[in-house]
C-alpha cells in the first residue's frame, strides 16, 4: 500500500518513524521532551502521553477481552508511563514498551473480576438488542456513538493478530510501514493481515445485516 | 521487540488476491482503486464489493472518532498512584495490615477523645440499638460505612431457664471504608528471627 495516502491523517506519534533523514532538529527535540519526561518533568509527560494515547486505545480495543472499557485499561497505561517512563533509556523504544504495557493491561482486565460483572453487563445489552431494546446511548439520541460501539463490538470477536492492525489504520491513520514497526513484522505481513482483517469484518456485517432481515 | 502474536497464522492463510487490493483501494490506494475499477468493468461484482468494504471503512472512522474522545478524556496522571496494582497483590497480607492499622487506631490517644465524645451524647439514646443506629446512619452519610454484613455471624445460644428465654450470641460486623495515611506489614527477618514491622507509605513502594 501506499503509505503517503495517509500522510495527512498520520498521528503524530509516528512522526518521528517517518520523517526523512534530514529532519533531525525534531527527532533532537522529541528525544529532549522524552529525557524530561525520564525526569519526571509534569509537562513533558503529559505531551509524550497525549502523542501516544490515540493509538494505544486503537491498541487496547484490539486486545481488550468483551466489556472492557478502553478507558479503564488506558489509565492503567498512563499511570505505568507515569510510574516507570525513567526505566527507559532508549527514547526510540518507548513505542515498543507501550504497546507490550498495554497488551499487558488488556490481559490482565481479563483475568479480573471486573471483566465478569462488566460482562453479564454486556450480555443484558445484546439481551436487550434482541429484544428490540435500545442502547441508553441511543435513548439520548447518540446514534453515532452506538454505531460506533457496535462496531468495536464486531471488531472485538476479531483475533487481536488481525483487529489491531486494523484499527491501527483505519482507526488512527497509521501507514503499512509504521505498523509494521510498531509489531515488529514485515509490511507483507501487516498487508495480509489488513486484508484480512477486513474480510472477516465483512462477513461478520454481512451476517448480522442477514440476521436483521 | 517481538510481535507477542504469531505470525504463522498469515503464511497458513493468506488473504486472497482481489482481498488485498480492495484493501489497498480502502485505505486510500490510488493505483488499488484503478486497479479494482478495471476489474469491475469485466465483473460488476467486484465494485459491489468495493462498496461494501468502503462502508465498513465509514464504520471503522465512526470507530476512530469514539476511540479518540476516549483517548483525549485521559489524561495523564499527576503522580505514581498504582493503588490497586500494589494492594490487589498484596491480597491477604493487605487485610491482615489493615487490621492491624485499625488496633493501633484503637489504642492510640485518638480514642480516648472519640470515647469521651461519645459518652458525652450518650444520654440521648434510649438503648444500644438506638446508638448503634444513629452510628450507621451518620458514617453512612460521612461516606465510612458501606453497610452491615448480614446476616450476623452466630457464635452460639443456650436457653437461660428462667423462663425469658435464649442467650444468643452474635457477632455484627460492618464494612467500613478508612483511609490511612501509612499501614504496616509484619514480615520475618530471616527463617527463625524475630518478625518486623514494615511502614508502607503512599508513593514509596516500601520504607522502613
């Protein structure tokens, strides 16, 4: 795939991965804000987290188990950035570190008790689907928001090999190469995967647009 | 740093052909899109197919807008405060510390000024139950009691054969809520040494 095609939407985060050789005044300044944040400076750390929290949501609604909230799962991660950010002496495998940070929570979301009640939760709302019963986001007239969570329904049955380069991309903008650098795979790989990520959100859609028919 | 997924799965499987370049022709491809558009001329199932994966990206992007209002609602926080890492490993040894706390509050000077201060509106109530009561009502609404354990644990009864009847006792509990501003941990010093006690305090993990 073309990576300049998402150029304009890529998240900043990344920026760093895919800027030229001859930029090396920004890379010099990201890696002064990440010594900072090492540090333990306040402001530094909130700018690294807030370039990096979109993707990592993208992240952990690829690994999180049903009925987890992302969010829950991404104060988990801002507070071990918090806690352990001066562990890290390499700025460039900060990414790396996240993304494993947040595999981590996800998995440990599931192992909760949490995950049960918010389960059973999850289970009254499909219960309450079939029924012809509405989601409360859609009493209060956020059809968009249900939309969307329907869909990260759908995408949470994914295999997480397949939901996260997915959402990665189409969620965040992310090019083929700088998900492939983010799981450490060849961009081949992350292709197929993409493709077919998307197959099987097609079928599940297709079949659940037969189920409503 | 390894992908803790496998990849094994993509060379077993892969993804068919016209798959990947209405991938491609998604995610914004210029040269996919022609290509799917060339092939749609000889077979018009394929563009129907295109319209289809292009309404599962307009999903993917409602997706994306929820993810990041989620996102930007976090934010980073002021200071370490993994509270619930720390004691949810802790387990028992959270709650036998706790107790612990909660004797030496006991037995601290506090209390003999909460003691006085209770027998100072003591008169108000007609009975124990009355005072008890009026105890769970106001911790309730200061937010300490989260309620009673029911029902009571029985310890045991006997009939007190003078005719008013039986001896029942009971042990109430209630949940309480407290904060502290330190609790304590008992731990051996070696195999057979004496035990010590370990002061843990918010934001350090262990000081003794």
């Amino acid at each position: 795939m073309d990576g300049s095609a998402h150029t304009h939407n890529q998240h900043r985060a990344f920026a760093a991965s895919d800027r030229p050789a001859s930029e090396p005044a920004r890379s010099l300044a990201e890696a002064r804000l990440f010594e900072r944040a090492a540090k333990g400076e306040r402001d530094a750390l909130v700018e690294v987290w807030r370039a990096n929290r979109r993707w990592l949501a993208a992240v952990l609604a690829a690994h999180a188990p049903r009925g987890v909230d992302v969010e829950d799962l991404l104060q988990d991660v801002a507070e071990t950035l918090v806690a352990k950010c001066h562990h890290i002496r390499d700025p460039g495998s900060l990414r790396g570190w996240l993304r494993v940070v947040a595999i981590n929570a996800a998995r440990m979301a599931a192992r909760s008790r949490g995950v049960e009640l918010r389960a059973a939760r999850e289970h009254a709302l499909e219960h309450a689907r079939e029924h012809g019963l509405r989601h409360p986001a859609a009493l209060r007239g956020d059809d968009e928001r249900e939309r969307a969570r329907e869909t990260l329904e759908l995408i949470g049955r994914l295999p997480p090999l397949y939901a996260e380069p997915l959402l990665l991309q189409s969620a965040q903008g992310l090019s083929q190469r700088q998900i492939a650098e983010l799981l450490d795979v060849p961009e081949t790989t992350v292709e197929t995967r993409l493709a077919r990520g998307r197959r099987m959100l097609r079928e599940m859609v297709r079949a659940l647009e037969g189920q409503a028919t | 740093m390894n992908d803790p997924q496998t990849s094994d799965a993509d060379s077993n499987d892969p993804a068919t052909e016209l798959d990947v370049l209405l991938s491609r022709a998604v995610a914004g491809d210029g040269a996919a899109l022609a290509e799917v558009r060339v092939r749609g001329a000889a077979d018009p199932s394929v563009l129907d197919e295109l319209t289809l994966w292009q309404a599962d990206e307009l999903r993917l992007a409602r997706v994306a807008r929820e993810l990041q209002r989620t996102a930007d609602s976090v934010d980073a926080p002021r200071s370490r405060s993994r509270t619930r890492e720390r004691w949810a490993g802790a387990g028992w040894a959270v709650a036998a510390v706790l107790a612990i706390a909660w004797l030496m509050q006991l037995v601290s000077p506090g209390v003999a000024a909460r003691e006085a201060s209770v027998a100072g509106i003591a008169p108000a109530f007609q009975s124990s139950e009355e005072a008890f009561d009026a105890y769970v009502a106001k911790a309730r609404e200061e937010g300490v009691l989260s309620g009673e354990v029911a029902p009571p644990t029985l310890l045991g009864s006997r009939e007190l054969g003078d005719g008013r009847g039986f001896e029942v006792v009971i042990i109430r509990q209630v949940i309480e809520r407290r904060v502290s501003p330190e609790i304590y941990r008992i731990t051996p010093a070696g195999e057979s040494g004496p035990r010590r006690t370990l002061i843990i305090r918010p934001r350090t993990d262990l000081v003794q």
